[in-house]
C-alpha cells in the first residue's frame, strides 16, 4: 500500500513538470515567430531533440494552435511534415473606452485586425450603462464567425489608474468616477474581463511591435494628454499608478486649473482637448489646413503649442535622455513639417548639446494603439502561459 511520496521523488517530479512547460514555451514561442517550421528546424534551432518537439506540437494541434500544412518539404528522402501556427486558433477582443464613446476591435493572435465597432454612448457610472456596453460587447462577439472557446476574453482599456491586481480602477478623474471594479463590467460581458490603463495599452502595443525601440517616452497626444515609459521593451511601471502620469506635471504653477485638481499640469497645455478651446468654433481640420496654408494667428497658437511640448519632452530628457515616441490623435493631422519645428524647438532649447539632438519617432497606428494594445495583451499572456 502507498502511504505517500517522498520529498526525492517529489522534487523530481516538480523538476519534469518544470522541464515539460519551459520546452512547451520554447516550442510555441519559435513556431509563433516562424508561423510556420518542421520538427527538424525547430529541434535544431531550439537544441531539442526531435520526440520532444513532436510531442510539443502534438499537444498544440490538439490545443488548435497549430496545423500540419498541405505543403511538404524535402529533406534529402521522404517529405518532412510542415507546421503552420494557426493565427486564428484563438481570437482577442480589445476595447478602448473613453468619456465621449468606446472603440471595440477582434484580433487573431499576430495582432492583425478582424472587425472593428463603436459604441456612440458617453461614458456614466451607473448600472444602464454597464448593461448597455456589456450588450454592445456581448453583440460583437456573438456576431464574429468564431466559437465562444476561441476567445481569449476582453481587455478593457479606459482612462483610469488601475489596481495591481487589476481588480479596481482606483482613479480616474477623466472619466468623473472612481472606485469602479472589474467586476462591475463582468456582470454584464460573458467572456472573461480584463481592464488596464489606456496608456500602458497604447505602450504596450508599440513596445510589442517596435522591436528597434528599446527605451522610450511614449507621448500619446489624444483628447487628453498621456506619457508612458518604456524600458528595455516593456512598459515600466512605477509603484502604484501603473506606468506614470506624465500628464500632470507642473508646466506652469499659476497656469490653468486641471481636471486633477492641480494648475499648469502638461495636459491643460498639450492635449488635444486644450487646443480645441484655444481654436473655436474651428474644427482640428479646418485648423490644421490654416496652419498649414500660413494664417498667422493659427499658425501663433500652433507655435505655442508645440512649444509647450518642447518643455514637456526636454523636462522627460532630464530625467533620462532616451527616444522621444509621438502617438494619438493629433498625429493624423501633423505633417513632416510640423515634426521637424517640434524637434528643433527641443533640441534649440536643450541645454546639453554635447548629447547629442533628440529625435522624434512617431507611432505606426496613432488612434488606434489603445485598443490593439487592449487585445494584444491577451495574446501576451498566451504566449507567456504556453
């Protein structure tokens, strides 16, 4: 009769299960960067021997990760079975909510977009518009012609600091509301609910897909302004207010009030919201095609602007002299030009030129990184859990 197992035999176990995972991530991991591979190639890539890669690919067919091809390749006598990854085996869902409306986007696993919507409803912490967003999401999914088990669940993005444990989001002055809880989204969405902060969403896409940008300050310059770190291809986050909140340094102590309660906060300054009062009753087209036609009083408060950023980005210099990343909204309207003034106006107004001048990077997917961020941080996961 077994009594029980020893603590030898225990530690052997823990280290073959151990062993067993590390060689299912390596697996996955290569075939997801290759999308498609033999057993040969990834045994000889990853230093494996051929039973312990066909046993890992074995288990992801069975998971729908993977799929032998119809294509075949010869190795010098029979033909080597192909593995392609499946980019649909799973399916993301992104969200990115604001106080004016919500964006929603469906993903396959390399990110790439499937069906998008909007959901035309200013945010109110109340139960009526829980219920109406958790219909509108529920309706999306329901919609994609994919099975409710390939969904990896949904990532809410919102304008709000979140809780570590991602459980609350404990701060959000932009959307007029604090204390609201995941859970109070989960009630009404069937798939499983994630939330994170709009900003480490928009970082998190471009650390993910910019993979020549090590270290960077991300400015996100949409209806309000955010500034996220990435470090050493992640996004950095600091002790309890997810990755920083750039937004709210002090510009000008006697400047204009903030929604934070604080004056002079780079927000009230750089985004978009404070050009659009500056401007009316002009439309951001209207005033983009006078700045760029030479109306002088357009082109004054432009010029003003940009020199607001200028500070902002050589305040963040002082601090750490890394890459400079403009994203959101405003960049559809910016031209070359435009880039060209903000960078001179850094690199004039930096005091240490023997650093060398900064260069301003721009985002790939401007508007869109929030809510491709949202989704990709679920691909994430699977990809680290594999």
């Amino acid at each position: 009769m077994i009594t029980g197992i020893d603590s030898e035999t225990q530690s052997l176990a823990g280290s073959s299960v151990s062993l067993r995972h590390a060689n299912l991530r390596l697996v996955f991991n290569e075939i997801y960067k290759r999308r498609s591979a033999t057993t040969l190639e990834l045994a000889q890539t990853l230093n494996l021997s051929i039973p312990t890669v066909t046993s890992c690919l074995n288990r992801f067919i069975g998971n729908d990760f993977v799929h032998i091809s119809k294509d075949a390749v010869y190795t010098g006598g029979r033909k080597a079975k192909v593995y392609d990854f499946n980019a649909l085996g799973r399916i993301a869902i992104g969200v990115k909510l604001l106080k004016e409306s919500a964006e929603i986007v469906a993903t396959d696993l390399y990110g790439n977009v499937l069906e998008e919507s909007v959901f035309d409803r200013p945010f109110e912490d109340d139960e009526a518009y829980y219920a109406a967003f958790g219909r509108w999401v529920n309706s999306f999914i329901s919609a994609l012609p994919y099975e409710s088990d390939v969904i990896l669940g949904v990532c809410i993005a919102l304008q709000g600091l979140v809780s570590k444990d991602g459980e609350s989001i404990y701060y959000s002055a932009a959307l007029k509301s604090s204390g609201i809880r995941r859970m109070t989204f989960q009630r009404h969405i069937d798939a499983r609910v994630h939330v994170m902060h709009d900003l480490d969403a928009a970082a998190f896409f471009e650390a993910l897909t910019r993979p020549d940008m090590e270290n960077a300050f991300y400015l996100i310059l949409n209806k309000n302004f955010g500034g996220v770190t990435i470090f050493n291809h992640s996004v950095r986050e600091a002790l309890n207010t997810s990755s920083g909140t750039i937004e709210h340094m002090c510009l000008d102590p006697e400047g204009k009030e903030c929604y934070c309660g604080g004056k002079g906060c780079v927000e009230t300054f750089c985004s978009v919201d404070s050009l659009e009062e500056k401007i009316e009753p002009l439309s951001l087209t209207e005033f983009f095609s006078a700045v760029h036609s030479g109306d002088e009083e357009s082109m004054s408060i432009w010029m003003e602007y940009l020199g607001y950023l200028a500070l902002t980005i050589n305040n963040l210099r002082m601090i750490m002299n890394i890459d400079i990343l403009i994203g959101g909204l405003l960049l559809q309207f910016m031209n070359e030009r435009d880039l060209e003034i903000l960078e001179d106006m850094v690199n004039r107004t930096y005091p240490f030129k023997g650093i060398g001048p900064a260069v301003i990077k721009v985002s790939s997917h401007a508007d869109d990184a929030i809510k491709l961020g949202a989704a990709m941080s679920l691909i994430e996961k699977v990809l680290m859990d594999a």
